[in-house]
C-alpha cells in the first residue's frame, strides 16, 4: 500500500472510532449522563447532523487549497472537538461536542475519495477508495470494540481519548506521507454547484441517504438487541462487535472489487436488495445466538460491500466538481445514520422490542435499491450517461 492512503486510511480509522462506538457505548453513556437510550440515539443523529453541515460546507470553502493543506486541516478540527467530546459534562454539552465532531468527517472522506482515485492505477480507483474506508472496517474490528470494552469496564471518556491519539498519528501521517497534488486552478464555484441541478445527483442522494439507513437502523441499537433478544452478556458485546468489523472489513474490500468489474451502479443496486433480505433474516433469527453471530458478520459485510461503489457512483456523476459530490456522498451516509437512529428509535420509543429497528432498517435498505434502480433506469434513457 502507497504511503499516502495509509495516511488517508489512519483517517479512517480515527473516524470510524468516534463514528461507529457510539452504538456499543450507548448504556454506557446513557447510566452516566442519566438519560433513557432513545435520547443517546440522538447523540449518534447529532454526529450526523454534523457530517451533513460539514460536509458540503467545508469543501466549499476550502476546495481552492491543495488536497494535503485541507486535510490536515480537518484533522485537527477532528482531533479538538474529539477532545471536546471526552470532557462533556452532560447531555447537551455531549450533543453540541457529536455536532461539532462531525464536521470534518464528510469534507475528509470527500477530498480523501478524489485523491484516492487520483493516485490510483487505472482500473482501480475504486478499489484504491476502498483501502481508505478499509480504515472504517478495521475501526470496527479493532477500535470499536476496544472501544467499547473500555467503555464497559472503565470509562466511555478514555475511548474518545484513544480517538484523540488516533488523531494526532494521522495528522503526522498527513504531514510526512500525503503528496502535495496542486490546488484546482481556476476553480469555477458556480459551475461546481450545478451538481446539485442533476436529477442523477438527487437520486444518488436520496438512494444514500434513504439506503444506508437500513445499516444505521440496525446497527445503531445492536447492543441492546443482542442484550435483549439474543441473550448475550454485556461484556459478550465487545467480542460480537469484532465479528461485525471482519465482516464489513471483508464487504469493504468485496465491494471495491465489484465496482470496478461491473458497473457501480448495479453493484450498489445488488448490495442494497441484499442488505435487506439480510435484515429482515436478522429479525427472525436473533433469538438464536449462533444465527445472530453468523448474520452480525454477514449483514456487515454487505453494509460495507455498498461503500465504495456508492462512493465512485457519485464521483463519476460529478465531473469537474468530484470533491464537493464526494462530500455530499458522506453527507448522505450522515443523513442515513441519523434517519436510522431516529426511526430505528420510534418503535422502541412506542414499546416495541428491540428486533423492530431492524425491521424498519430492511424497509430503509429496499427503499434505496429501488433509488437506485430509478437511476439505472433514467441512465438508459440518457445516452450520454454510462452508470448502468
């Protein structure tokens, strides 16, 4: 692996800490802020509301520096409100430090895929975004449950402090291994907003958005389902959250290959009616514990299956302003794990045991391959696109 996706995939890795250990640290930080787990959920919507603020926002403003200059940038706001987050005292203090958090994680993910495919060999760009969301798979089989034990057994403090640390070694990654590619010259801001007139560019978004809240429907309350339903001790958790980071590190790197064999946009429409035949099987079998390990890795695996092609599906809609359509990708996933948190939450709220989120989640997932087909079917119509 090129040094310089190591960096981008150490970015990775500190983001999908603070992002995904959440879901294993929510009776953690409900018992020590004395609040229900329905109002921690919001806590996951607000690291997401942040990511969707951010996201556009910050490339925006900062698309006419050179790609290194603007992430390390975003890792230093990622580092600082990641410290914020480790000292909050209560609930809304613990709200407004997620928001803030979240902030970078679009704008890095969306300049990290541009210059990930740029540096790539030719044919191979979606498997060279993959590497640096591998960071996100490997954060969920090493960081989140580490995380999470730490949480359990100590404090969820200390686990945003290992955040920070995280950090800090790829903001020093950045600075030694990140080549310096030159600033977008002549940057036309006007014409790189007109991606948001694209019918191709709303569907993708709402396929997103819409889609992947079928993975945030679930994995959001994992914890308590396999508490719950599942009959597994608390301490149990830790060691399940690893067999769902394998499975997304597997799905991760399958999915990267998928996209670049077929088209982007098939293989994102296959990964997403699978994710939902996939949940609604977690529904009926979570009773059973050997079932519910074997789906825990399965239904991750193809979650992070659908990353990077979703990803290049937007890429290659967006020509001439790829990083902004990067970030809106990020911001769409942010929009999913806040929709998921939120509806995942409302039969919970209304008395319903803790399989019910999932169900909603495999709705969410067949609601954004049908998106999907919907882009599909227009790129026939349009000869001058070439998604399907």
């Amino acid at each position: 692996m090129k040094k310089s996706l190591l960096a981008l995939t150490l970015g990775g890795l500190g983001i999908g800490i603070t992002e995904f250990v959440m879901m294993g640290l929510l009776p953690d930080i409900a018992k020590d802020l004395n609040i229900t787990i329905p109002q921690a959920g919001h806590l996951i919507s607000a690291y997401a509301l942040g990511v969707v603020i951010g996201a556009p926002l910050l490339v925006v403003i900062a698309g006419s520096y050179p790609p290194k200059k603007i992430l390390m940038v975003l890792m230093i706001m990622f580092t600082g409100f990641n410290a914020f987050s480790a000292f909050a005292p209560d609930y809304h203090t613990m709200f407004a430090a997620r928001l803030l958090a979240g902030l970078p994680h679009g704008a890095f993910f969306g300049v990290g895929s541009v210059v990930a495919s740029r540096i790539a060999e030719k044919g191979k760009e979606a498997q060279s975004v993959s590497l640096m969301f591998a960071g996100l798979t490997i954060a969920n089989v090493i960081g989140v449950p580490l995380g999470t034990y730490i949480g359990h057994n100590y404090s969820w403090r200390y686990t945003f402090i290992i955040i920070v640390i995280v950090g800090l070694v790829t903001l020093l990654s950045l600075k030694s291994w990140m080549p310096n590619l030159p600033a977008t010259k002549n940057r036309d801001l006007g014409k790189e907003l007109n991606f948001f007139k694209l019918p191709e560019s709303w569907l993708i978004i709402l396929m997103i958005a819409i889609g992947t809240g079928g993975l945030f429907s679930w994995y959001s309350y994992i914890a308590p389902l396999l508490t719950e339903v599942s009959g597994f001790s608390a301490n149990s958790i830790t060691y399940i959250l690893v067999v769902a980071g394998l499975g997304m590190l597997v799905g991760n790197f399958i999915g990267g290959k998928l996209a670049d064999k077929i088209s982007p946009a098939k293989a994102t429409i296959a990964l997403l009616i699978a994710m939902s035949v996939s949940l609604v099987i977690v529904h009926y079998v979570s009773g059973n514990q050997v079932l519910a390990i074997i789906m825990t890795f399965v239904t991750g695996a193809i979650a992070f299956a659908a990353a990077s092609p979703i990803q290049m599906l937007m890429i290659n809609t967006a020509k001439g302003s790829e990083m902004l359509a990067a970030s809106v990708s990020q911001a769409s996933f942010n929009i999913g794990n806040a929709l998921g948190a939120f509806l995942g939450g409302l039969p919970l709220a209304a008395g319903y045991d803790y399989t019910s989120p999932v169900s909603v989640g495999a709705i969410m997932a067949l609601t954004g391959a049908a998106f999907a087909w919907m882009l599909i079917a227009r790129s026939k119509r349009v000869s001058k696109l070439n998604y399907a």
